[in-house]
C-alpha cells in the first residue's frame, strides 16, 4: 500500500456566540483545514488541523510522503517533522499521522483505539468549556461572574458535564476568580473546577489568585503565569495543582519542566505531541515521573474529536474529564452531524479506523462560509468590541 495523493480543504463552522480569550476573540465561527490521504488501493484517511489555513503548508509536504506507506509512520515523521528544525511543524505531521492511522484501522478493520493499545473505556467524560462571550444565544454579553456561573449551571443541566474550565485572562482576575466561587456555591463540592489565564498574569496576580482559590478545591490551576519559569514560580506558592498546555507543550521542554517542578499536570494534544503516538509516548513519559495526564481542546471537529477519544481511551491514567470547545459549534462536517454528549460524556467512535465519514454537502457548504468569512488567524488577536486593543503578558 502507498500514499498516492494529498487533498487539503478549508471550512469553517459557526458557533452559539463569540468567545473571548487572552489574545482575542474567536469571532463566531471556528476553521478547520481538513486533510485526506488517498491510497494506491482506494483507501483515503481523513486528518484536521487547526492554527488557520493549512492547505498550502500541507501541500508542501506532499512531495516528502507520496509513495510511502501509511504503515511507516516512523519514516513518514523523520521526512515530516525532523527534517531541517525552522520547517519543522508537529501540528502539520500529527493531522498526516491521523490520517494514516485512520487508513491502517480501515484495512485491518479495527479501530483506531486498537492501534494504540485498546480502550480501557468507551466514552470520554467532558467539561463545560466557559468563556466570556459577545453576543450569546438570545442576545447580549457576559458581563459579570454571575452570567459564567449561569452558563455553568445550564451545562450540567443540559449536558450532564460535571466539571468546568473558565478561559480566564480577560476581565479583572478577581472577577474570574468569584465565577469559580459562584459555581462552587451552585454546584456543589464534588462538581471539578479550573481556571486557565493561558499565562498571561503575572506571578504576582497568579499567586494571589490561587492563594485565594485554594479553598475551593481545584483540579488545577493551568498556565497561571509565562514560560516555564512562571508556572515554577506560582506552583512553589500555590496549594493548588498547576496544570499546562503552554509550558511545556513539546517535548523538548518537557525535561527542562520536569527538572524545575513547573507542573503536576500535562494537558495531552494530538497536535502539539506529534499526534496519536505521540501523545501515548507523553503518557508513558508522564506516568514514569508520577504526573497526571488530561486531555486539551484545540476549537477541534469531528474528525480531530474522534482522534482525541480514541486516543484518551486507550490512557488508563487519564482520569480528569476533557476539555472540549465542542458545544459552542452549530453543526459538524460528519455525517450523522454533531457527536451527542450523554450524562456528560462523548461515545468513543465505533468502527474502523476513526470511526466518521465526511460529510459531503456540509462540506461543500461549509468550505463556502469559509471562503466567505475568511482566515481570522491571519488577522488575529482582535477584539471587535476594543479595536485599539492588544494583550499584555504579564500586564496584571
């Protein structure tokens, strides 16, 4: 069997409302660059990658894995991923590496999970991904702790999730921290509860914050502060569990992280872990040095969500629920339409390989709303509501 082409598409999907961060907003609607990988005996395997649009990065990388074999991820990550270091890109080979492992269970017939070890489980529990938001499902903003902590509520009523994660670093950190406390008051002690400023405070800000939040029990505190150095610095003065998806977020760091005690917690990411094998490779690594392992949201559909559940369901030690940006997004690109969450968990997909099909129609559709609505990463870190607007690191 050889890899005989490469075909890339962008679409774009709208979502309930629009999500503030950090760095901007994401205006309404998430991309996607889907990837499909064609055979010489017919078989294609779908991959995702987000950042924005991938198409041509992609096809830069067609020359370097026509004529492979799907089954030889080892040679098709060292002319991927290892070959000169300023084009070296582990988002770009971990959505070539779905796509392989999508062709593989499709020609043995298993599922992609099989590949990887098996599941231990077959649904993934998430959370409730809060953000503050412009323009919510009836009209208005969130405008003060209490509008998070209702969208909580409404979560846990309407999906069954028993845990949240608030995307904070956008108002005053002293409002971010009375949602975690509105919502603890609301849903009670056993309810999982996050924060994640994505590093943007100070470690002065950061520490006061968490110092304040211990009490309330919290899974964990992810990025609190910059860099390495930073999340060293407020783990070392905050009883709360520090988290990561920033810092480290690759390999090469994870030595120096694990040297300094920046983190107890690693957010696994398909993309930035060199894909499916990757990420069982972080595991491995997590487990032998006593860290604990939950899985990161990339704004991902339902190709790359099918990657991640088979994936987390073949880690016995990933026992926090994952995250999931997934109930902001209006529909889905495969068929059958958005996966259904059930008492606070996803199904881990059935059949081979991935376990989805694309859609078609809503593929030609929604390549049309992203022709229409354009590549916002290329313009990014905007607020429409603040057009003079730009993030400080550290500013707070």
């Amino acid at each position: 069997m050889k890899i005989v082409d490469l075909k890339t598409r962008c679409v774009a999907i709208p979502l309930n409302a629009q999500l503030r961060h950090n760095t901007g907003v994401h205006p309404g609607y998430f991309l996607r660059t889907i990837l499909e990988l064609v055979t010489d005996e017919g078989i294609i395997g779908l991959g995702e990658v987000g950042g924005g649009d991938q198409r041509g990065a992609l096809q830069k990388l067609k020359p370097r894995i026509i004529g492979l074999d799907p089954f030889h991820l080892e040679t098709i990550k060292l002319k991927v991923l290892r070959s000169i270091y300023y084009l070296s890109n582990a988002r770009l080979y971990a959505a070539i590496e779905m796509a392989c492992l999508d062709i593989q269970g499709k020609m043995l017939n298993r599922p992609l999970s099989d590949l990887l070890g098996g599941s231990v489980r077959q649904e993934m529990p998430m959370i409730g991904y809060l953000f503050w938001r412009y323009d919510r499902p009836g009209g208005g903003d969130d405008a003060s702790a209490e509008d998070l902590a209702d969208y909580c509520v409404e979560l846990h009523e309407t999906l069954g999730v028993n845990a949240m994660k608030l995307k904070a670093g956008v108002e005053k950190p002293s409002e971010e921290a009375r949602v975690l406390e509105l919502c603890r008051k609301r849903l009670g002690d056993e309810f999982g509860l996050r924060i994640d400023p994505n590093g943007v405070w100070s470690v002065p800000t950061a520490v006061q914050i968490g110092r304040r939040l211990e009490d309330l029990n919290l899974e964990y505190f992810e990025d609190p502060s910059w860099g390495l150095q930073g999340n060293a610095a407020v783990r070392s003065q905050v009883r709360i569990p520090v988290a990561t998806n920033m810092y480290p977020a690759r390999f090469d760091d994870l030595a120096p992280a694990i040297r300094m005690g920046a983190v107890d917690i690693v957010l696994t990411d398909i993309h930035y872990w060199e894909g499916p094998k990757g990420v069982k490779d972080l595991a491995a690594i997590c487990n032998t040095f006593n860290l604990g392992i939950a899985m990161h949201s990339g704004a991902e559909f339902g190709i790359e969500l099918a990657a991640m559940l088979h994936t987390a369901s073949t880690i016995p030690t990933m026992t926090f629920a994952g995250d999931a940006h997934y109930h902001y997004l209006t529909d889905d690109i495969i068929e059958g339409g958005l996966m259904q969450y059930k008492n606070g968990c996803i199904k881990v997909p059935s059949g081979a390989g991935l376990g989805v099909t694309l859609d078609e129609d809503k593929m030609k559709f929604y390549e049309k709303y992203y022709e229409e609505k354009g590549d916002y990463y290329a313009r990014f870190h905007q607020d429409p509501r603040r057009p003079e607007w730009y993030p400080i690191v550290g500013g707070i």
